[in-house]
C-alpha cells in the first residue's frame, strides 16, 4: 500500500534514479556503452529495485511516465560521455506497451534533439520474450526507430524461442545474450551456435551476466565482441561512471 501511495509521483519528489552498468570490448577492457537501470529511492524503505515497483507501476497506468523519465535522465548523462570517438552508448529498456505507442519515435527524436545526443548512440532495448506477442507491430516499431538513426538490441537472447526466421526479420543491431549462456560450461556448443549465427546476419553481441574471469574467457573465445557483468563492472551512478570512462581513457593515452 505504500509503495502503491507513494509511487505515481516519485519522478516530482526526486525519488527516481539511474545506474549504469557498463558494456566492455572484451579483448581490450575498452568501455562500449552502458546500461541505464531504473532505481526508486524510497526515503523509508531505501532501493526498491523495479522487478519490485514496475508491476505496481503498470497496474496504475504510469509505466510510460517512469520510462520517460529514465530515457530523459539517461541521454541528459550521455552528452557528457561521448568517448574519444563519439561512439559510446546508453541503452534503455522499454516495454511493448510504451514501443508500440504512435508517439514513442517523436519522444525519442524529441529527446535527442534536446541534448544534441546523435541518434546511433541511444540503444534501445526489447526483451525476446515480448517478440511473440506482436511480431509485425513490433518490427513496424523498431523500423520506425532505425530510420530515426537509433539502435535497438533484443535482449536475453536464448532465454526463449525466438525462431530464426523471426531474428532475421527483426530490424535490431545487437544481441545482448542471455547470462546462463555464458555462465554454463554446459551451454557453451549452445554459445557458440548463437554467436555463429549473428555474426552471420551481422549483428553486434554483448556476453551478459559475466561474474567470473572464466565466463569472460567462454565469451571471448566463442566470439562474443562485448561483455557486461559484474566482472567487467558493477552498476554505478553517473558519478562513478564519468569516472571509470576518465580511468580508461587515461590507460589509453598514458
């Protein structure tokens, strides 16, 4: 109940918050990209994470207004991390009920605009499992994205069943892999298949879920361009990312 109260003006008490988990090239440790995780700040039950509040969110109708915020909020950060070469990204999650609205390409062009972020650095990210749901809607959806410039990644790929067919059809750029593929000796034929099969179609990876130094050799040896995971890092606010990009970069330019 106090989560329900509290909830649908969370944004306008400052409540809401982002961290960052980075994506890494796994050959050089070179910073890619980063995750944008939503985070709500409750004053007294401290960090409600949103597998937690995002239910209660979509029961009340708000989801859209929560991921506005969390898109605004991210691109406003990414200015300020264009990189050495201007190609480093943020991704942000979005559900099929936001993607598919007529309004969300205008909102994204619209935020871009506002911090003179280019389009191809802002990824954004659906979950394999939604694909099922409305396959034609959500291709219509993504296109509509790509012409804007803006990437998208399925995500959690290998988590269900999504067909070949299917894959082909998707107008994404990356493959964010499902963590038990590389955190399972057991999965690695299944790895490799998988990364074998987008690099074909020429599609970007990212390893998620890397927590050990073996995950990572599993990764990199089965091809996997990117990682994510505890260890390459771990979620951070905006602070501490502006200052893991500022180390490596400094390891770059010594």
């Amino acid at each position: 109940m106090e989560l329900e109260r509290r909830l649908p003006d969370a944004a306008g008490r400052g409540e809401l918050d982002l961290v960052f988990q980075p994506v890494a090239a796994l050959r050089d440790d070179r910073p890619a990209g980063v995750e944008a995780l939503l985070r709500w700040r409750h004053p007294g039950l401290g960090t409600i994470l949103p597998e937690e509040f995002l239910p209660i969110a979509a029961a009340q109708g708000i989801i859209a207004e929560l991921n506005d915020w969390a898109l605004d909020e991210a691109c406003r950060h990414l200015r300020n991390w264009a990189g050495d070469d201007g190609e480093f990204w943020v991704s942000v999650n979005v559900g099929p009920r936001e993607l598919l609205t007529a309004r969300f390409p205008e909102q994204v062009a619209g935020t871009l605009r506002r911090y003179g972020v280019a389009p191809d650095r802002l990824v954004v990210e659906v979950a394999e499992t939604w694909i099922a749901e409305d396959l034609p809607a959500i291709v219509a959806a993504l296109s509509g994205l790509r012409k804007l410039g803006v990437r998208a990644a399925l995500d959690d790929f290998g988590s269900s069943q999504t067909s070949l067919a299917n894959l082909r059809r998707l107008p994404v750029d990356m493959l964010k892999l499902s963590a038990a593929l590389a955190q399972q000796e057991s999965e690695a034929a299944t790895l490799e298949v998988v990364v074998g099969l987008a690099r074909r179609i020429g599609l970007d990876l990212v390893a998620k879920g890397l927590e050990t130094p073996e995950s990572i050799e599993r990764a990199l040896a089965a091809g996997c361009r990117y990682g994510q995971g505890l260890a390459i890092a771990h979620p951070a606010p905006a602070e501490r990312i502006e200052a893991y990009l500022e180390s490596h970069r400094a390891d770059r330019n010594p």
